[in-house]
C-alpha cells in the first residue's frame, strides 16, 4: 500500500467550540480538540459527512426495515458524524462526533480522534468521502465482483475509493452499462459508480487488492491480476478455508499478502445487482505469521469508513481456522442433507452431524498448532440455532443444486486430507467428501 495513505488513530479526544454552543443531535465543528495532551487549533473545515450505521447491539434490536431506514435518515442516540480539519500547523485530520460510543447512560456522544492525513492528501471543501484522499482516492482492485466482491467494491466506492471491479460475462456487462446496484434488505436501490473490467492491465497497480472469486479459480485470478500488483500493493484475500494467503503468495510474495475473514454476506441477485441484510457482519483482517502492521490497520480503517464492521486480530491462522470450522459444518452438511439449516437443525442425526464435523476440524487445526479457541464450537452451534433464519441455504448447497462447482476441496476435503496427515481421525468431513466429491465439478445434465 502507498505510504501516504492515512494513519488510523481512533483515539478519543475533548474537544472546544469557542464562545459557540456544542449541539449534540447535529453538532458543528469544533474550534480545537486536544489529544494525547496537546490541544491542536483548527484552521479551516475541508469537508464533513455523516454515518448513521448502527453498530453491535443497536444493529440487532430493531426489525431489518427500521434499521435500514434509520441508516439513512438518522435517530437519536445513532451514527457518527464526521470532520476533515486542517489544523494552523497544516496537519490533515479527520474527527467525528459518535452518537452512540458505547455507554448506555451517555447521551452527549463523545468525540474521537479517526485519523490522520498524509501532507498535500486530502478532501478539499467538497469532500469526497471517508475513503477519499483528496485528488488521489485510495485505489482499489476486487477480483471477483459477485455477492461480496461486489458488495465490498460498491460500499468503498460510495465511501469514496477509487474502485474497480474485475468481472466477466452478463454481470460486468451490466455494470459497465448502468452501474452498480446495491440493494439493502428495506431500503431503496441506490447505484453506485465503479469502474467494471475484464482487464486488470488496464487498471495499473492499485494500493489494496481483493480476492473474491471462489478457491477453485484463485491461482487462475492470481495470474492475471499480476498488473494490479506494486512493490507497496496490500493483498487481501477473502475465501472459504485456510490455505488462500499461503497461494498468493507464491505469486505475490508474502510480505505484500494478508488474511482475510469475512461473515459478511452479500448476493448477486442478478446481473449488476448485488444484495445484503440491514445487519452486516464483520470483516477479521490480519497477518500470517506477525503481528498487524501499521499498513494493514489503515486497511482496516477503510472498511470502517465504508460502514463495515472491521476489525484486526493477532492470530490470522486461529481467524481462519474458526471460519473454516463453521463453513465445513454448514455448508457440508446443508449440501449432503440437501435441506435449509432449520429442517438440519430439525433432524437429530444430521444435527448431530453438524457438532460432529466441527469438533473434528478443530481438532485438526489443534493437531497442526493452530491455537482454535476451546469454545469455537459451541459458539457456532449458538449461532447456528439463533443467528441464521430456518430458510437459509449455505452458498455450497445453492452451488450443488444449481450444478455449479462447489469448494469442496478447500473445505472438509482439505480438513480429511489434513487429518490425515496429522493423525486425526475425521470420518464425519471424510465421509461429507466423499459423498459429494462426484458434484465437485458440477452437476452434468
């Protein structure tokens, strides 16, 4: 990533405004705020913009349609509002004010510190956006621009990143005609600008690259998105299973590449459509091997900006582990049980299945020093029996009953092989495999 992309702060700080008054429902912008001690004057306002995202709890105590409208229009107690400051030494910082940090009985909001700008990079008084530095947005790159990739490109790019989208067939022939829709569970439609091509050369080397396509097609993306790829360029894969970051790297080294977790779910509903719930989940970024860098923290605060939840963690392999825990589970037995997860759940052998194939891969991850929480388990069956409505479907048995290609190998293949080669028995994901190892290229008519 560019080394003038912005330092992430996130600190809180008192703020002044002078002889004027400090409105709480819609405040103005301070005269000075005070950090770490030192009490920085602000010289000019260069933009401001709202957020009304309502995050953790708040997110799940209202119905989807409440929560999405008051995304969109604000109520009390909720959302961030944000500053671009220029301070009298000529430093670029963004502030804001947040509604709702994180104390019950403090209905004053509190003011935080968000980041810091690179000199000479940032929004003039017209703005540009969370994502925005200046007249150079961050750039950035999705391989693979279907339910996520596009619902992570699309919320970038209304945050103000230069974005495009590395799409095929009638979905990138969509966008590049009338845009890119995003659609959230009771709101509005709204388009949203993004550059669309099949032709990463075209683009040139960007700061922070997605990937989004399927396992299966990962090495083939890796090859061709090697023009979007500079000696600075943050790779970032989003994947079912562990073993994406150890394969880009082969391509692109591994001090360029991250790991990424995402149970954030967004849908191609059709071609330039893209669809998600007015509860969004959250993003894990980290890196394999090492602590967080500095780099991948403002990563992380681009995502926050665009209105996802993000966070960074310490141990990526342990990140990606739990995931893989749950994805063998759901989208295993869902494909072998031919069923949505509440007739599973309904079911006692195939819901007793579902703890089984769980236990086994976590004991694999355990076996090769993978460090899985000892509650991973029954943490994803909680979330199982309470987050996921009766009617869902995991992308791998929508995969299989649209005789599409299924990830099989990267999921309770790779936990049978893994086992396998530890010592650990896995009869529950072996004999998964095994069953549908004759879809795994897809169904032929």
């Amino acid at each position: 990533m560019s080394p003038s992309l912005p330092k992430f702060i996130a600190e809180p700080v008192e703020v002044s405004f002078g002889d004027r008054r400090g409105f709480e429902k819609r405040p103005e912008c301070p005269v000075a705020f005070t950090w770490r001690g030192a009490t920085h004057e602000i010289e000019s306002l260069l933009s401001e913009w709202q957020d009304y995202t309502r995050r953790d709890r708040m997110a799940h105590n209202m119905r989807p349609a409440h929560a999405a409208a008051a995304e969109r229009r604000g109520s009390w107690g909720v959302g961030r509002r944000y500053f671009r400051v220029r301070t009298v030494s000529g430093r670029v910082f963004d502030l804001y004010y947040d509604r709702a940090p994180g104390r019950a009985g403090d209905r004053a909001g509190g003011w935080f510190l968000f980041r810091e700008l690179p000199p000479g990079e940032h929004g003039g008084p017209s703005g540009g956006g969370p994502c925005a530095r200046g007249g150079s947005a961050t750039r950035i790159a999705v391989m693979g621009a279907g339910g996520l990739g596009g619902l992570l490109g699309g919320l970038l790019a209304e945050a103000g990143g230069d974005v495009a989208l590395i799409a095929r067939g009638a979905h990138l022939e969509a966008v590049r005609a009338r845009g890119l829709t995003l659609e959230r569970d009771g709101a509005p439609p709204r388009g949203v600008s993004v550059r669309a091509t099949d032709r990463p050369d075209e683009v040139g080397v960007v700061d922070l690259l997605l990937f989004c396509v399927k396992t299966y097609d990962l090495d083939e993306a890796a090859e061709a998105a090697r023009p979007l790829a500079g000696d600075a360029t943050i790779v970032l894969p989003f994947q079912n299973g562990v073993e994406a970051p150890a394969r880009l790297a082969r391509t692109f080294g591994s001090e360029r590449v991250a790991a990424g977790v995402s149970y954030v779910l967004g849908k191609l509903d059709r071609p330039g459509v893209v669809s998600y719930g007015a509860i969004m989940g959250r993003l894990l970024v980290g890196q394999m091997g090492r602590p967080p860098s500095d780099r991948l923290r403002d990563v992380a605060s681009l995502f926050l900006a665009a209105g996802l939840r993000a966070n960074v963690v310490d141990d990526a392999r342990a990140a990606l582990w739990e995931k893989l825990v749950l994805v063998c589970a759901t989208g295993g037995v869902m494909a072998l049980e031919r069923r949505p997860i509440g007739e599973v759940l309904a079911d006692t052998d195939a819901s007793r299945m579902l703890r089984s194939v769980m236990e086994e891969a976590a004991e694999v991850g355990r076996a090769g020093g993978v460090a899985v929480p000892s509650g991973t388990v029954e943490h994803h069956l909680r979330f199982i029996r309470t987050g996921m409505a009766p009617h869902a479907m995991s992308s791998q048995l929508i995969d299989l009953l649209a005789g599409r290609r299924l990830e099989l190998e990267s999921l309770n293949g790779y936990v049978a092989r893994r086992g396998r080669e530890l010592g650990v028995a896995t009869p529950a994901n072996t004999m998964i495999y095994e069953a549908l190892l004759p879809y795994v290229e897809g169904k032929v008519s």
